[in-house]
C-alpha cells in the first residue's frame, strides 16, 4: 500500500493500537488498576536534562518514589533535589551495580541517557554510543521492572524506540502500549511558535504534531490550529522552525549544550501526563512516538489516549492539507529506515 494509501485510511478511521506482540483483536480497549503507591526512575537523572527534569518531577507532587539513576553524582543530586518541600522520597543510585536496584518495581521510567547533541552533529551522529548505552538500559529493564511504561528522551528518538522494542521482545516482554517516545518538546515549541506568529495566548494554542522526532521527520499539523490564519510563507517557516528548533538552542547555547531545560520541561510534563493516565484520570491525550500501524513506518508518533495500562488508544490523524501529506510522503520512508537501523544494531551487537 503506497504512503498516500496509508495516510488516507489513517485519515478515515481512529487506528488501535499495535497488538502483534501481544496476539489480540486490534479493535480493543485496554483496562487495568492502577496501583495506590507509584515508583518512577529516571535513567540519566545527573545530566543536563536528568536533573532538571527530576526536580520539576518531584515538585509536581504525583509521585511517591522518584528513584534517580546515573553513572556517577547520582546520590548528590537526589539529596539535593529530596530538601524540596513536595510529596515523594527521592533516592539515589549510581553505577552499574546499582541500576536493578534504581529500577526494581519501577511503574514508569524515564530515559534522558546519552551523549548530547554538539555544534555540527545531527542525532544520527549520536546514534552509535546513545544506541548502545539505550541498549544496555532495556536489557536491564527487562528484568528488573518489565512492566513498567517505558518514555525514551534518549537521541535519536526514531532509532532508540525501536531498540528498546527489540529488546524487550528478545526478553519476551514486549507490550507495544507501554513503549513511547518522547515527542512532547516538538509540540511545546509548535504551540510557543504559533502563539507567537498569531499573537495568540499560548496556554489555550493546540498544536498536533505527527511522524518522528528528527529534522523533517518532525510534521506539525498547521492546517488544524483553530483560529490560526498562516499565509503560505508562515507555514513553511513555522514547520521548518519546530523541526529545527534543537539547531537553534545549540547555535545560541554555542558549542556549551543543547536544547536541555525545555526537553527537561517536556519530559516532565508527558511523565506527569502518564502518571495521570495511570492514576485512572480520564481524556488524557498526547502526542507520542509508538508502535503503530498509521503507515509504513512501524513507530509513528500522533495523538494518543493514555489510560491506566500506558497508551489505550492510537488517534488517527485526519483532514491533512496538500503541504502536510507531502510532507508525510516524503518523511515515511525515513522513518521506516532509522526504525531498520534500530533493530539492525539489535540484531548485530
């Protein structure tokens, strides 16, 4: 079926959510109790979007155990971070030898490990080293908390999702519902970008973004903002400025970091928003990169429905413009290959 085919049938239909791991009827929903206690590791919780992110965690106030992972100044940062006057104890592990530990019992955990992106580097030059470092992370996850919901910050995003996928189906315990990847900064900067071209106010803006978290991959639904009035040269400026808006805080930030503290925010905040999908509040509803069968492209992010078991619900995406399937056409097949490139460095490390 061509890629237009594709993304015609998403248009007509709400897709379900992948259930080939699982070997159930696709036209279902998903229950489930969420538990009274919760417990969330973080995986790279000393890095630059680790530690800001797990503070904003712990003043969120909606998790009993934050359980902070790294390398090493994991301990400092979690007795810094545990002084905070907000619900939840806070502790901290490093090294390997402390990772079952960090993880065990663990209900979501949130991966920002690996190598930042520098001046000059796309994310597919991070791919080697964050490939294997997420590599290491799923394997270790898949023994010590295999039912946890899974939410991959790590770069790149297209590649890292599926490895983590591959991963846990090599340990057999795959569930497509509980692997996302996290997509949420491309829609913090589509609504802070819009809001700033219309003049609108940036808490009631609504911005859809679909496909991957790289470059073009990146497809911002333009053509659905309501109240939005673009010309044609608003729109491809705005979509090549959300797919790009990582180039701009590494240019600014000058060879000193990347787009951290606002990947650090978004991360935050879709925890916060599994947590509630967990905790049984009802209409939640996100974008997320995840196993699908939209398109082509075995993961694909669009808006989903998160409920008490992780995503219950994969939205199709409908009433696309002329510019917004050309730009679905064109950036499929990309994300079919660096799903490939994923599970080839599975198959060959």
């Amino acid at each position: 079926m061509s890629v237009v085919a594709r993304v015609q049938r998403a248009s007509k239909v709400v897709a379900p959510m992948a259930s080939k791991a699982l070997g159930v009827s696709s036209a279902r929903s998903f229950t489930g109790t969420a538990p009274s206690q919760n417990k969330v590791t973080v995986v790279g919780a000393a890095g630059g979007i680790g530690q800001p992110m797990s503070l904003l965690m712990k003043l969120g106030g909606k998790i009993d155990h934050l359980s902070l992972f790294d390398i090493v100044n994991t301990p400092g940062v979690a007795a810094d971070i545990s002084h905070c006057n907000s619900k939840g104890k806070v502790t901290g592990h490093k090294g390997a030898e402390e990772m079952a530990t960090a993880l065990d019992g663990a209900d979501v955990v949130v991966i920002p490990a690996g190598v930042p992106r520098k001046p000059g580097m796309t994310r597919d030059d991070l791919f080697n080293t964050n490939a294997s470092i997420v590599k290491g992370i799923a394997e270790q996850c898949a023994k010590s908390c295999p039912k946890a919901c899974f939410l991959i910050i790590s770069n790149p995003v297209n590649s890292t999702v599926p490895i983590f996928a591959d991963v846990l189906k090599a340990n057999g315990v795959y569930n497509p519902q509980k692997l996302m990847g996290v997509t949420t900064l491309d829609v913090c900067r589509a609504k802070t970008f819009v809001a700033e071209n219309q003049g609108m106010d940036v808490d009631k803006v609504d911005v859809t973004v679909i496909g991957g978290h790289a470059g073009t991959t990146i497809m911002p639904l333009l053509s659905q903002v309501e109240g939005a009035k673009f010309s044609e040269e608003d729109i491809k400026a705005l979509t090549h400025r959300i797919q790009f808006g990582g180039d701009e805080v590494v240019q600014a930030k000058d060879g000193a970091g990347s787009a951290t503290l606002s990947m650090a925010h978004a991360g935050a905040y879709f925890a916060d928003k599994v947590l509630d999908g967990l905790n049984g509040v009802k209409g939640v509803k996100e974008c997320t990169f995840v196993d699908c069968d939209l398109t082509d492209a075995p993961f694909f992010a669009s808006p989903c429905t998160l409920g008490k078991d992780g995503v219950s619900k994969v939205h199709g995406f409908s009433g696309l413009s002329a510019f917004e399937l050309a730009l679905v056409e064109e950036n499929v097949p990309a994300l079919v290959k660096m799903a490939q490139k994923g599970s080839d460095f599975v198959k060959n490390n």
